[in-house]
DNA sequence: CCGTAACCGAGACGGTACGTCTGGTCTTTGA
DNA sequence: TCAAAGACCAGACGTACCGTCTCGGTTACGG
C-alpha cells in the first residue's frame, strides 16, 4: 500500500527525457562518470530532481539510455559484417574497427564506465549485454553461420564460444589493460583462432 | 618527490594494518563491496580513520592488499600447471578450476568488485592486472613455452596472444555474465583454440 | 545580495527549527557549551546537519536564537523598572536582581558561553548585545531618565554613560569573576555612583 | 608506570619553552587566536607537540605565559600613576591610556582572546585576572588611597569598588563592543564617578 | 469548459559518508 | 634520559549527494 504507483508514462515530458540525455552525456563527457550526479543532470537539465528518480532506477540507467538515444539517432550504423567469401579478412576487418572504437575516448569513457558498472550490478549488466553488446554479437554470428554453410568452418561448432574467441581477448585487454589494443593485435587473434594453436590437427 | 609528506612506513603499525585487513575483508563479506566504507572498516577495526587515510589512497586499494595479504597466507598455492605431455588436458584442467573459482561466492564477491574498480580507475587496475592477474597468467605462458619446445604447438607463436585466447572468453563471460561458465564452456574453448575454427590449416 | 544561494525561507520546517532550538538547550545544559556539538544537536534533534548549517552560521548563532525563543516564549517578562520615586532604591532593587540571575547556573551557563563568543566574533558579539543586552540597558535608560524629567539628577547628563557606571562594574565582576557578586556590592555600586567618590562636589 | 609522573621542571628545555613562546605569538599575530592550534605552534617552534602538553594545559595557557613573558622582557613599564593632586587628571591620563590600549589591534588581538578564553574557564580565567589584570588594578588601588589620604575621597569608601566604577564601564565597551570607546568617554567616566550622578549629596 | 489529477521545476528535508583537521596519547629514535 | 618527530585513536568539522517529501504551477483529460 505505499506506492504501487507506475507513473503515467503517457503524460510523460519528452522535453525533459531529451533535455536529461543531453545533460547526462554531457556531464559525462566534461567531468567523468563518477563524478556526475543525479543532482547534477536534474540542475544542468533544468529539471527537479524526481522527475529523475521517477522514470529511471540509478544514474548508470539514465546513462545507459542517455547512450542508446545518441546512438539510435546515428542509426543504421550496424552495418552487416561483409562477405567477402574471405571470413578471415573479413573479421580482421571488423575487429579493427572495434579496435579503433575501444581507443576512441569519446566511446570508451561512457561505455567503460557502463561496463564497470554492469560488472557489479546485474540487472544493469543484464541492459549492458542486451542493448549494447549483443547486437554486435550478431553481426559476428551470422557472418559465421555464413561461412558455416559455405564449409569454412569445422562442422558442429559452437558458434556462439566460437566468436566469442575472438570478442573474449578483445574485451579482456579493453576492460582490464593489460596490453595495447592495435590492429595487429586483432588480425593475430583472427589467425590464431581460426587456424588454432596447436601443431597436430583434432583427432575428431 | 611526489607528495609533499611522506608518512614514515618503518613506523607503521603492523597491528593496525592488520587489523584494517581483517575488518576489511569481513564488511565486504557481510554486507558487500558497494556498501563498505572506509569509516565503517576504521570502526570495525577500532581505528583511527586518519590511519587508513595514511596509508591507502582508496577503499578499493584497502581491499586489494587486504585480498592479497589473505592470498598471501595461504602462500605456495600458487602450483604450477601440471605437464602431463597432453597439453589439451593439463589445459581443460586447470580452466575449469578457474571457472569453479568465478562461480564461487567467496572468490566471486571481492574480486568482482575489484575489478569494476579496476575498469574506471586506471591506477587500481594496473594493480590489480600487476598483483593478481599476472601471476596466474605466467602459469599458462610458463605450461605454453613448454609445449612449444616439446613441438606441440605451431612455432613463431607470440605466446601472450595465445594464452589469452584462453582466459579472454572466460574473463568475458565472467565479468559480463553473457552466459554461464561451465566446464564444458571451458573444454570447449581449449578444443577450438587449439585446433582452429576453420575447415582449412594455415596458408603459411 | 549577501550569499550565492539563500535558501527559501517560507519553505522551512518549524517543527525542525523548534527541534533544534530543544536539542541545543538541552545539550548545553547537560555537557555544557564547549562539549556541544552541531553534530549532536542535529543528532539528538533528529535533523539533519545540513538544515542547521543551511540556517545559522556557527553553533553560537544557534544557541543564541534557541535562547531567544526561550524568552520570547517567557514572553512579558521584561518588566519595567518601577519607578516609586526614590532612585536609588529603585535601581538596588533591579541590581539586586541581576546580581541574583548572574548567580544563577541556569542562566549563567548559557549566557556566560554566548558573552565569551560573542567576545571574539564582532557578527556574533553584536547580536548578542542587540537581542540580549540593549533590551535591558534600555529599562535603566528609561528609569534615568524618568529620574532626570523628576530633577534628581544632575543636569546635562549622558544617560547611556550613567547607566553603564552601574552596569558595567557589575558586568565586570560577572564576565571576569573577580571577586564575588553580591546584593551589597550591587547597593554599594548604586551609592558610589549616584553620590560620587570625590569629597568636594563638582566644580561646573 | 602510566603517567603520575610530574615532569622535572629542572631539566626543561629554556630553548623549547622560548621557541614556544615566539612561534605562539607569532601564529596568533599572523592568523589570529582562534585558528592557532597546538599543533601548528609545535610545528613552528620545532618542538614535539609531547613537549607542550608536558608543560601547559592548554593553548590559552601557553599564550597566556608567551605574552607575559613578552611584558617581562619590556619590563618596568607598569610605571606607577602619577600623583599631581589633581586626581580627576590622574585617572584621566591613565584611563586614556588604557582606551588607546584597547584601541591597539596588538594589544587587542591577543588579550581579547585570553579574556574570552577566561571568561569560559575558570581557571585560566583565575590566571588572566591574577597575572594580567591585578597588576593595573593595583595602580588604582594605590592612587586612590593616596587620594583618601590627602581628604580627597569621601572617607570609609571601599576603595576595591570604587576602582571598579571607573574600570568596569571601560572593559564592558571593550568587551561587548557596545559603543567606541574614546577619550571623552573616559574623561566622562571620571567625572561622573568623582561627583556622582544625583542632584542631592548622600544623606549620610 | 471546468475541475481534478497527473507531471513538472524547485528545493528543503533526514541521512550517510566523505576527506580533513585537531586534540591528546603513545612509541620510536637520535643526541 | 629526554626531547624531536610523528603515528596513533578519536571524533567533530563542513560538504556533497543520496533518495524522499512537500510546494505551487501548468497541462491535459473526463465528467
């Protein structure tokens, strides 16, 4: 009996989710994740703050949507991966670009900040990996079922582990630092996971 | 040369430090690394918060050492990957012993938190990358180099890429919780990292 | 045009004003001023700090008003002087009760804590004299001058500075605690000074 | 063993106890009373902070002792009233000097924090009257029995008392800052405390 | 077309924790 | 053997935000 009251999102002001996004991402953008607040979006977006706490459940949400807004507009940029009969060539090409983008500042510091905090909270993580990574997750699995049905690749596959062989060291250098992300590194990914790392062949 | 006063570590007490370790340690066991403080571990430890002030620039580096210090006593478990000649095997071995360790609570809880901060804050990450990743890492590349002189896997391989076609997709699925870690999951990986995705060998 | 951002007064919540002004009384009377805190004002009033650092600048300040709205609600009590004709008793009779409040804990220990801040903080020195001291200066500057009108004193006189030869001895011994206060020096205090010291009387 | 232990006050350090002195008076001079602190003068004076509690309660303590130590130094200034007969001009000529006295802001700096200090603790305030403020008195104390001696006092006065309707008035201005204190108004006091402020001579 | 029920901007509120500062005590080290 | 140096426990300081709560005002139905 104390709220159960969803908030009419009809009578919802566009104005105000509009003029939130922009202060969000700006305020990202000028003083870094951590140090943007609630308070600080509601104020620069000459918004109470309620108006906040009544549509979204914490400031990485507000960011989160603030990030798919921005990228919805830029839309149509998920390009399908091409086919050029050549899966090698064609995930080097991909994976530099993903490579490009995780050293592009302007992408890494919200998406970073999103992705840490996705790693402590689930349901957040949960819209992280939904709306943001999975969609390119896609690309990379239909162009393997391509290259599946066109016999370039071992039958029986796991295609889902098998991309995610070369996403996985991606992410793992991007997130944790451990070495430079250049294009070199990704076309040796792309080599080393297709063709594997050992001498002898798979005795199936 | 960096900060204007250096506190004085050889009169540093070690009762204190300990103390914080313990206190530490057992807040983030009960109610969780968000909802830890530095106050509340100061109080718990029956000290001065001044003294961790002191001493450590953050509560998530509080915790690092506090998680190594832990690490620490329980010291020589860092075994070496055992060699067996079957380099699949001694590999699914110790994967899976690391998916069992992600799937712990225990191990799961502080370390997760820890590396989200590490995923924001430049300066921990590196110490988390230098102080608890990297030692594990060397176990794979020191049972790697061996397979390597044994003629197991191709030659000319850059080693470190190859480990992490190993731990990249695991740490991926562990920090993003795309999809569940199991032992399959990591059998699975070791077979297609070693023998390759595609139906071709290598043009070289 | 003082501050940046002065909160909106008709917006503040009286019931935490008067929840202050308990909790600071009360506190003073059980520790005393100096063992004061806002910290436990805002504590034991069940505030939080920032509503009293939004509306008074110090601790004094607070305790300054919480008194005032003690005696304001004792309201009527500033009694004028009677005036039966005879001056000199009238004012043994008011000294005489100022000697006995000066004496009294209740009213001393507050009071005695705002005189000494006020000591050395102008802001806060010239409230007190403002809203404490001048009200009751100004009952012997009416009794004076009854006194005057009446011929018994000597003409020409500067009113406020003849009221502070009987004050300012008494305030003297109060603040400075330099030898008892008692009801004969106050009588004493009012001959000496409606008669003089000197044996020859003056010359103008 | 823990303390009881009442310093040897013949092994004390003259070089401490005068660097505690000058960086006193120096941080008090330089920042003002209420932001030296303990530490700070330790700091300033190269001196254990260990070395000032062993010696004195308390800041106003050691400040207290700084300052007298600076009167000793210009020792022989508490020249004696001048006793020209004329005894109205004598007061006159000293009260005058205690206005500019309480004019000076260096003399006011300091001693003005010290009678605050005093008036809050009783024992420092037994100092301050005892070291700073009998001294003066006494001069009046002496000038106005010399005074009594030569008939120029109404006789069987409580000359204490009587020295206070001149001092009192003067410290409650410079106290509580209720009105400039001036030569006039000095002038003024003497006048109205030699001869009295009523019309009628004491029916005595 | 006029009430009334929402959302809205604004910001005061009770709280919690921050990081700093100082008070007084205790410990180590060098002279 | 003492004093310098300063680490230690303790806890208040004043600030920053949190998330909740009024408060008017302003839409935008629904009777």
């Amino acid at each position: 009996m104390t709220d159960t009251k969803a908030p009419d999102s009809s009578r919802r002001s566009d104005r105000s989710r509009h003029a939130i996004y922009e202060a969000a991402l700006a305020l990202v953008a000028e003083v870094g994740y951590a140090r943007t607040t609630i308070e600080g979006i509601a104020a620069r977006a000459g918004v109470g703050k309620q108006t906040i706490y009544r549509w979204w459940p914490s400031k990485a949400a507000v960011l989160l949507e603030a990030y798919l807004d921005l990228a919805g507009q830029a839309a149509g940029d998920e390009t399908e991966i091409p086919d050029t009969g050549d899966l090698a060539a064609d995930l080097k090409l991909v994976l530099r670009a993903t490579v490009d983008e995780m050293n592009n500042p302007a992408y890494d510091g919200p998406t970073r900040a999103l992705a840490a905090e996705g790693v402590v909270d689930p349901a957040l993580g949960a819209q992280f990996v939904e709306k943001l990574l999975d969609p390119s997750l896609q690309l990379y699995a239909r162009r393997l079922r391509a290259a599946e049905e066109a016999g370039g690749l071992r039958p029986g596959l796991d295609l889902r582990i098998a991309l995610e062989l070369f996403v996985g060291p991606l992410t793992h250098r991007w997130l944790l630092r451990t070495l430079p992300l250049t294009h070199d590194y990704a076309d040796t990914l792309v080599d080393y996971a297709l063709h594997g790392l050992a001498t002898e062949p798979p005795r199936s």
